[in-house]
C-alpha cells in the first residue's frame, strides 16, 4: 500500500513540473494574448507597410531641367523598383499555383493542408475527451501537443504562402482561416514554455471541413452542380456543429471568469450531443449550460443555428431525393464492347431500333446498347428497357455536355454506326 502512494507521489510529480497545485494559478490567458498579439502584430506590420509605401511613392522629389545627376539617379530607382517588382510578382505567381490547386504539386499541398488539418482536429478530439481544460505537463512527456506543434509548423509555412499570394494583404489578414490559424498556431509554442497545455480554441480547426467541396473538385470527385451544393450544405453544418460544441466545451468547463468557480464536467461529446438536440428543438433537458457565457453563447448561436438546421436540413434532403437513378455512371465491363445513342429518343424509335440492331442474325448482337436523352424515360420506355436490362442502359444526359460524354464512356466505344436515331461513338 505504501509503496503504491509513493508511485501515484512520483507519477503526479513528473506531470506537474511546478507543484502539486499547480492549476491554482490560471494562464490561459497567456495562450490567449499570444493569438491576439500575432494577430495584432500582423495587421500592424501590414498598415504599415501600406503607409510607407503611400507615402514613398507620393513624394517623388522634382528634377531640376537639366541636372544630369539627378535624372540618372530617378533611372536607378526606377530600375530598383522594376526589379522588386518583377520579384514580387514571380513571388505571388508561384504562391498562388501552390494554393490554387491547378498544378499537381498544388494538389498535393491542398490535400495535404486538409488531412493535416484533420489530424490536428482528431488530435484536439483526443485532448477534449476528458473534462480537463487546462493541464499542468512537461511539454517533452506530452505526446499530443508534440504531434500538433509539427502540424502547426506545417500550417505556419502555409499561412505563409498564402500571404504571399494574397493580392490584398490587409484583406487577407481579416480571412477566417486566417484566424484559425492565430488561434491555434502560437499557442502551441506557448505551451513548450510554460510546460502546461490549453483547450483553448483549437476546435477552429473544424472550420477546415468547409474546404472539402473544393478538394473533391480539385480531385474531379464532384462533377455535377447538385453534388457540390449537397457537399457544401453538409461540410458547412458539421464544421458549424462542432466548433460550437467546441466553444460550449471550452466555457462550461472553464467556468465564468473572474472565480471560475461554476463550471461543469462536460465531454466534447456530450456538448456535441447537446448541440444537435438542442439544434433540432428537441431539447431533452438532461444537459444544460450552468455558466452565464455558455448560456450567453448559446443564445445568440440559436439565432444562426435553427436558421441553418431549418434550411440546410431540408435542402439537404431535396438534393438527396432529387438524385435521378439515371444520373450515375456507365460501369463498363471488361472486354465488353458498346454503343451511345441519342436523338429522338421514344418508345417506337427505341423498339424498332433494338428488334434491328439486337436481332438473332446478326453476326455479333455481343455489344450494350447505352441510350442518352435529356428527358427520363415515360413508363412505357422504362419497361421497354428493363426488358433488354442485360443488354440495354439509360443515362439522363446530353451529348452537349462533356461531363455527360465522361459518364457514358464515349471514347471508350465500339466503331462508328450512323443511324436514323444517331449512334454516338468515338
């Protein structure tokens, strides 16, 4: 027995480097000057940036007439400021390939930026599993925040480039992802030198979920115009979803400031759950917020957010009901040839067109038949295929479009054959 007390002695002196009531004095607001002074740091350098170069390029001293010196020294400026110029430029272009995604390498850091979001995020999830929001901890015996200081590394590096590939600095400073980055990226330095880790606000990283449309576009996932809106809705709710439940986390069990003395044990969780119950206006009353910010926030984020589950939610669900059975993608089989037709696509022209072109005497009849009209077949049509289903598909379409031509395969068919009803093949 005594020997167990002094392991439980040794193990809580090695995680708490100060003493034993080390959380008896609170620094989270050390994490929190850290963002807004980064931020603030930023948006000065870049106001004064902005009044140096105002007030230089508007005071160009007058030439004397004939003042040979003078003319040659305005030749060297102007030369100078070519040549910064030329630089920037180069600089900004290949910033925005980087961050644009049209290049392979772009696509690669794009990707790269999301799943490593990601992983801070999961990160985040693992470190809010328990009701501790601040934590005393040698930063060389804490795996996590080891883990996250190289994402944040990476993320500052990337912050970066898309400074510099900004056309409006000041514009870009004031970005949401910009303050995603404020708010999580110094206070994991932060917690190397106080050897103490806190929640503070790095559930923002939630908010990386809204670029998924653009990364499924840049991969040529989503093609259609209803499955990006429909990727959209969704990633703008659950990104929405858990940074709230991040925020209620943080306030609950932090407590109302000054005394900190009213918080409540929550998971990240149960404030998840708490959310979407409290979201959907169901609001079983087996959780609440005790603290006056948790209930101050809660307020003004049902404004927003029964306005979005209202909209979102069934929008959501039209998108997903709207989907035709005939707007997928032809799943052509190995080995196996076949045909696209379109033009006047009806009952009688399809009948008489398949009695010919499937007829037993024909020497090959070995080839399926994929038919693409911009209408939904009528009834009679549609039993008319599923008839001839082994051998005959529907695409709702148009030969007009070429993402409609991708999901037919038309460079993939079988040798050209032109009839009444126009035999498409590439």
């Amino acid at each position: 027995m005594a020997s167990s007390e002094e392991e439980a002695t040794t193990a809580s002196t090695d995680t708490y480097p100060e003493d034993d009531d080390c959380l008896s004095v609170r620094k989270w607001w050390c994490f929190l000057l850290s963002s807004i002074f980064t931020f603030l740091a930023g948006l000065l350098v870049v106001l004064l940036w902005r009044a140096c170069a105002f007030v230089c390029c508007h005071k160009e001293p007058e030439l004397a007439p004939n003042d040979p010196k003078q003319k040659e020294q305005k030749a060297a400026r102007q030369g100078k400021q070519e040549f910064e110029g030329t630089f920037m430029t180069e600089a900004k272009d290949w910033a925005g390939e980087l961050i644009s995604g049209q290049t392979t390498t772009g696509r690669i850091l794009v990707v790269l930026v999301f799943i490593l979001s990601i992983a801070s995020l999961i990160i985040y999830f693992i470190d809010a599993s328990s009701e501790e929001v601040e934590r005393c901890q040698k930063w060389s015996d804490n795996i996590t925040q080891q883990i996250d200081l190289a994402f944040n590394i990476f993320f500052m590096v990337y912050f970066f480039i898309r400074f510099i590939a900004a056309s409006d600095k000041l514009w870009f400073m004031l970005e949401m992802y910009s303050f995603v980055d404020y708010f999580t990226i110094p206070p994991s330095f932060v917690s190397i030198y106080l050897d103490r880790t806190w929640i503070g606000l790095r559930f923002l990283r939630a908010l990386r979920l809204m670029t998924v449309p653009d990364i499924l576009q840049y991969l040529n996932i989503l093609k259609t115009s209803s499955s990006i809106r429909l990727a959209q809705l969704v990633s703008i709710f659950i990104s929405v979803w858990l940074t709230a439940a991040g925020i209620i986390h943080l306030l609950e069990n932090s407590g109302d400031p000054l005394e900190f003395e009213n918080a409540q044990k929550l998971s990240y969780w149960t404030c998840v759950y708490f959310l979407i119950v409290t979201m959907s206006t169901v609001g079983y009353g087996d959780v609440f917020c005790h603290t006056v910010l948790g209930r101050t926030f809660l307020v003004f984020f049902l404004l927003v957010g029964l306005a979005m589950f209202a909209s979102s939610i069934p929008e959501i669900i039209e998108l997903v009901g709207s989907r035709s059975k005939y707007s997928g993608e032809l799943k052509r089989e190995h080995g196996k040839r076949h045909i696209v037709v379109c033009g006047h696509i009806t009952y009688e022209s399809v009948s008489h067109f398949l009695k010919d072109f499937l007829h037993e005497d024909r020497e090959d009849v070995d080839v399926e038949v994929v038919f693409l009209h911009r209408k939904p077949p009528d009834l009679e049509l549609e039993g008319l295929f599923k008839r001839h289903f082994t051998t005959v598909e529907f695409f709702q379409g148009t030969i007009m479009n070429p993402i409609d031509l991708q999901r037919v395969k038309v460079s993939k068919c079988d040798t050209h054959k032109n009839k009444k009803m126009g035999v498409v093949s590439v």
